[in-house]
C-alpha cells in the first residue's frame, strides 16, 4: 500500500519517494488494522489543523474493530461543537465523573464541569482518577486532545509519564493531542508507536521534529512537514520508520 500515489509524482509538492500520499479509504482501514491495543499515538496540529477530528475519526474506527477496545475521552473544555456532536453519534456516552462508567461501556466521554475557575480543581481530581483506574484497569486506550493541558496546568505529568512509559505492558494506550511540538514532555515522542503530523511553519517545532521523531529520520519529517498542504497529515511509525501522507475525508 505504501507505494500507492493518489496524484502524479510530478504534481506532488512533496517527495512522494519519501512518504507516499495514500487515499483516506485505504489509509483508514490499514491504520485500524495496525495499531495495537497499548499502542501510544501522538498527534501535533495548530487549532483548526484537523487534529482533533482526525484523532476522533480513528478512534472511532478503532474501536468499532474489536469488542474487547474501550477507549475514553478525557474532554477539558468549556465548550466544544465537534466533541458534543460527537457524543450525540456512534454510541458514545457522555458522563461527568469515572464512577459513572458502566463496565460494559466501550466509547465514553469524561467530561467534568467547568465553568469557574473553582471547577479546575475537580476536573483535576475527576482526571487523576480516571488516569489512574484505567491504567490499573489497563486494556483501554484514553484520548486527550492537549497533552500539554493534561501535564501541565492540571498537575497531572507524572501520571501521564506513567501511561507512557508502562502502559503499553498492560494494554494502557494513550493518544494525545497537542498545538506545538516543542510543548509536550518527551515521551510524547520516545513512547509513541505512531505520530500524525500536520503543516509545521515553525523551525523551533521542527528542530524538535528533528531530533525525537524516534526510529524514523527527524530531519525527512522535518521538511516533509513544512510542506504539507491544508488538512494534509504525516502518519509516522517509529518503530519502523515507514512514512505515509494522507488526508482525512468527514
């Protein structure tokens, strides 16, 4: 599949040598097929990128595949359209505490209040739980749409440090999100089997591209990234190296 191009090489503003650009109905099932439950993936786009649909979407597929996945959505935000549309399809249940799941529910939505500044420190404690009963629990796989956000400003980085770097011997996956590359802790990269990248204008962000990109070359993903077109993503297999381009179609 890696040597299928959806347009000419010579149209192609990208080497297409060196990460083909695959269509999304052929990307989608064979990422589903390749990620495995306590796999960590990790996705870098700017606001309004696609990250948090692209995220979404896979997820979603991901689970579909298999009865035995669960995956839970940690929701940090006030207010968010996509999201709450989201919680209204597919099956997914909306709750506000960890209590609140069900043991046979598969696509979960944990979406504490906040409102007030008073409501960050439940979200905190709502959160903390939630990471450490699903890493105790392990075979499940949480989402966080800002990494960054979940360490840092809730307090949470040793938790998060410790679903990186033990979670996959328990089926404990963490997919996350974050806005820059220079802004997330460093297992972010060391630990995660795949990241998806979009359009990085930032030499800052992709020194750091550069130099933890895992076992593929830094400095190719560096200048692939730097050209990609709008909405166009890099998927990169640390462990193998591979590189592919696709775009999600919603």
């Amino acid at each position: 599949m890696t040597s299928v191009l959806a347009r000419p090489a010579g149209q192609d503003p990208v080497d297409a040598g060196a990460a083909p650009f695959v269509e999304w109905a052929r990307f989608l099932p064979w990422f589903v097929a390749s990620v495995g439950q306590g796999e960590h993936v990790g996705c870098i786009g700017q606001t309004r990128s696609g990250k948090t649909t692209l995220l979404q979407l896979l997820l979603s597929a991901r689970t579909d595949a298999s009865q035995h996945w669960r995956s839970v959505v940690l929701a940090n935000k006030v207010r968010d359209a996509e999201l709450d549309k989201w919680a209204r399809r597919d099956g997914w249940r909306r709750v506000s505490s960890w209590d609140a799941i069900r043991q046979h529910d598969r696509r979960v939505i944990l979406w504490p209040k906040l409102k007030t500044d008073a409501d960050f420190a439940r979200q905190a404690l709502v959160f903390d739980t939630a990471l450490r009963e699903g890493f105790r629990q392990g075979a499940q796989t949480f989402m966080a749409d800002e990494i960054r956000y979940l360490a840092k400003t809730l307090g949470l980085k040793a938790l998060v440090e410790l679903w990186y770097l033990q979670g996959g011997s328990n089926g404990a996956g963490l997919w996350a999100g974050t806005q820059r590359a220079a802004w997330v802790p460093l297992e972010f990269y060391s630990q995660s089997r795949w990241l998806l990248l979009f359009r990085e204008n930032s030499p800052e962000a992709r020194k750091t591209l550069t130099n933890h990109c895992g076992g593929a070359d830094g400095r190719q993903v560096a200048r692939i990234v730097a050209r990609l077109e709008r909405r166009e993503f890099l998927c990169v297999d640390t462990w193998e190296g591979v590189l592919l381009r696709s775009k999600a179609v919603l």
